[in-house]
C-alpha cells in the first residue's frame, strides 16, 4: 500500500485568478503529487486547494505553494471576509492511507522549521502538531486576524511565533497543523442579517456548548447570510445532524435555508451517512454503490497486495499480513458500530458506539501503515546483510548493523500484536452491545485480530532468533505470551456474546 497524505493549504487570495493559478502551477510542478481541487472565493478573498501524494512530494509541494503565495500576496492590503493571518493562512496534512497521524505531525513540524528558516516566515502549529496547549484550537491561534498580530508579536509573549521571527512581513503568519478529515460545510440563509447567522453558529459550534465537532461562524456571501462551519469529525458529528439543527435554529428568526456547499472534498462515507439518514435506509450498504463495485474492479487494489505477497520475493511477508488481517479486523468493528449508531433499539449505547468507531478507525489506519513498515523494516534488514565484511572493523560494523535492523523487524508485528489486542477490545464491545443483526462480523473482527496477534508473534519469535540482547529477547517473548494469552480470552468471551445473543 502507497503511503498517502493529504493537504489542504488555504491561501488568502479568491480574486485575482492568476495569482491561485501560479500558486497552483507552483504546488503542480512537483512529482508524484496530485491536485485533486481548486476552490475559490472572492467574497473570503480565499482559495482552498487539496492535494495527494507521497509524504514528501506533499511537504515539499506546500512550500513551493507557500514560497509562491509570499511572493504575490500583500497581507497589508489584504481583505476578505474570512479571518486570516496569513498569505498562506493554514496548512493541514491529513493521513490517507499508509501514514499514520504521528507521522502527519512530523511532516507539519519539518515544514514549519523549513518555511521559518527559509523564507521567514513565523509559523504556528495547532491540531496535533501544536506545541502549545492553547494553540490546539485554529481559532484561538487566528485571534484577532493578521491586523492584530501584527501590533502584539513582538510584544505580548504569548503571541510569539512557534518557529521563525517574533515580527511580520507582508506575507504575515502561517498556521501549519495535522488533523484528521475536516468537512468545510456551509448553510445559506434567505436573509442579508449576518446577526442571525452569527448566533444560529453560536449556537452550534462547541466553543459555546454546541455540537463537540462543529466551528462555526456568520458571514455574508453574495448578499445572503452565511452559516459557515467545519466539520473536524463527521463520524461523531455528522453533515445531516448539523443541518437540521441549523434549520431548526433558522426557523426561530423567522428564516429558512435556501442551500448548503460544500467547500472541498468531503468523504463520501459523510455523503452515504447522510443519504442514508435522510433516505430512512436503515439496510442500506455501501456495498450497494454501484461504483464502488466498478471501482473496486478497476484498480484490484486488495488482489495486487495478494499478488505481491505470493511473489517470490520475502517482501511483503508474514508481518505484513499480519498487520492487514489486523485493520481488517478494526474495519469489522467500525462496521458493527455505523450499523449500531443511529439506530433506535440501540439509543442508549450510541455514544459508546460512536467512540468505538473512532478508536477503530484509529487502530485501522496504524495497522493498515504498518503494512508497508513490516516490508521496510525487513529489507532493512537484509541492506545490512549485505554490507561489507572483509576487515574486523567491517564485520563489526555489519554485525551491529545487523543487529538494529533485526530488533526493528521484531518491534513492528509486535507493535501490530499490541494494536491487534486493542482491536479484540472493540469487538468484545460490539459483540455485546451492537446491533445483533451484524453480531457475526463482530466475531470475525476477532478471529481476525487473533489470526494478527498469532501471526505477528511469530515473526517477533523468529527475528529474536538473531538477537544477541538476551534480556531483550526475554521481554519479547513474555509479552508475546502475555498478548495471546490475553487474546485468548477475548476471543472465548466474543464467541459466548456471539452464542448468546446470535445464536452462532
């Protein structure tokens, strides 16, 4: 599986075509990156582009972006209605497939040191990558907008800059971060009164004890009242849920919503969420999708990943398989969880479910990363076999390189092991409380696990063969014992809960 990362750098220019244009031939020059879409908006003054790739084709894509934007953006003659600080405002990586949220984090902090030394630039970092506990939230970092950061960053300490200097040029500030999907979702209004809006978003948005996932803000967008939102997890609060609180809201002043955009891309599991909501299709599958079949058909995503592990290569090995079998697993538990949530018989465990759908899909996108990490870290393994070893010196230095790669073959299916566990977890869980309808793919999801925890044991059994630490080796092998005896457990209990209320 390709390592994939998203990012969705926002810059502060939505009028001037030529200008997002040269930004975007800028990010677009860049290998092994794709520009999946370019949004404008000339009453934000705001241009929001989404791209895909390698992690660092991504990386260094933005800060071609960055350096572009710096050069044709003036901050101080800059207006817009959405608040900024910047010429490129914030820049979010997001985990696709194959990286996990650590490593977004990485990729936020290298970039920021990167645009702070090179082109001056003083950057924040919020979501996961923020440093700072008050800097988490994009709102509290954007305080004030540009304007105001520029009289208090050399001033006030707690307006000091995570990297770069403590003063402002004409590009101003950017915010760099890592976070999962954020849904940019706006509501219009038939009305011009931004106050409604305003408070219809005060409303909902968390800050002000709203829904725990919604940002929210008025503005006014070609003569109507806009209910601008963000959406930072649709799998806890959904688009559909959203909205009818905002017509709810709307109908109190006396107004409607005349229609909704998205800005972006969204997920299409948001979209499917919320036709099946709206639709009452409380069978609904996403198998039922048409194009998911066709799609699924045209790339054999899954049958080259089996074709590569029946290859006659060592790579991607037991390890690999391990980990796939394991988000496999999560990918069941998750399953059982949507099939749970929203439904009526099953009202007083929603939130615990809603929880466990994102613990799951969690675990799924570590195991699923690690996938890719067993195949590296075991040719690493095999680079330092082949290292030269003519002299003593060389022998040594080949044997010690021998050893580190050895020891990190093993730490990877043992950290698959580990997540493989907590997975079992989750299926006990929904075993128990989920929709019974779908009590079986819950005790798949743990056979799954177990088949993962089994498979990653082995591989961290024949890696510590080669292990000169004995005292590590000896850790190896009680946890090992400990996982499965523990996965041993779970599974026992998974299959009484599946008897019991599945008949299975």
């Amino acid at each position: 599986m390709k390592p994939l990362v998203e990012c969705v750098p926002n810059f502060s220019e939505g009028r001037r075509p030529e200008v997002v244009e040269a930004i975007v031939a800028a990010m677009r020059a860049v290998p092994d990156v794709r520009v999946l879409d370019v949004e404008s908006d000339a009453d934000h003054n705001r241009s929001v582009i989404t791209l895909v790739g390698s992690p660092p084709a991504v990386q260094e894509s933005v800060f071609q972006g960055i350096a572009k934007a710096a050069e044709l953006i003036d901050m101080d003659i800059h207006q817009g209605a959405h608040p900024r600080l910047g010429a490129t405002d914030v820049v979010p990586f997001v985990p696709i497939s194959g990286v996990t949220m650590e490593e977004c984090v990485r990729l936020a902090h290298e970039l920021g040191q990167r645009v702070a030394d090179t082109l001056g630039i003083p950057v924040y970092h919020y979501e996961s990558a923020a440093l700072r506990p008050e800097r988490v939230n994009l709102e509290d970092v954007r305080r004030g907008e540009y304007e105001a950061l520029k009289k208090e960053i050399g001033v006030k300490p707690e307006r000091a800059p995570d990297r770069g200097p403590a003063a402002l040029g004409k590009a101003g500030a950017t915010i760099i971060g890592a976070r999962p999907y954020l849904i940019a979702f706006n509501a219009y209004l038939n009305t011009a009164d931004v106050a409604i809006a305003n408070r219809i978003a005060r409303t909902l948005r968390n800050s002000n004890g709203g829904f725990r996932f919604v940002k929210g803000m008025g503005v006014l967008v070609a003569g109507q009242a806009q209910v601008s939102m963000n959406l930072t997890d649709f799998t806890q609060t959904p688009m559909f849920r959203v909205l009818e609180a905002v017509k709810r809201e709307a109908a109190r002043y006396g107004v409607m919503v005349t229609h909704t955009e998205l800005v972006g891309l969204v997920p299409e599991q948001a979209l499917v969420d919320a036709a099946q909501w709206y639709m009452q299709l409380d069978l609904f599958t996403p198998e039922q999708i048409i194009e998911r079949k066709l799609v699924a058909l045209d790339e054999g995503a899954p049958l080259g990943f089996i074709d590569s592990v029946a290859a006659n290569t060592p790579t991607p090995g037991g390890g690999s398989v391990a980990a796939l079998a394991g988000a496999l697993g999560a990918a069941l538990a998750a399953m059982v969880g949507r099939l749970t949530v929203g439904k009526r018989k099953y009202a007083a465990v929603e939130g615990e479910m809603t929880a466990l759908i994102v613990g799951a899909e969690r675990l799924r996108s570590a195991l699923a990363a690690r996938m890719d990490e067993d195949a590296v870290a075991f040719d690493a393994v095999m680079a330092a076999f082949k290292l030269p070893k003519g002299t003593e010196e060389e022998q040594a230095t080949r044997n010690a390189a021998v050893q580190k790669a050895t020891i990190g073959a093993a730490e990877v299916p043992l950290a698959t092991a580990r997540d493989a566990l907590k997975v079992m977890e989750l299926a006990l869980a929904v075993a128990r409380k989920g929709n019974v309808n779908a009590v079986s793919d819950a005790a798949s999801a743990a056979w799954m696990s177990m088949a993962s925890i089994q498979s990653a044991a082995l591989n961290v059994r024949i890696n510590a063969t080669s292990i000169e630490d004995q005292a590590l080796k000896a850790a190896w092998e009680r946890e090992v014992a400990q996982l499965i005896t523990r996965a041993e457990s779970l599974l026992a209990q998974v299959q009484e809960a599946a008897v019991t209320r599945g008949g299975l």
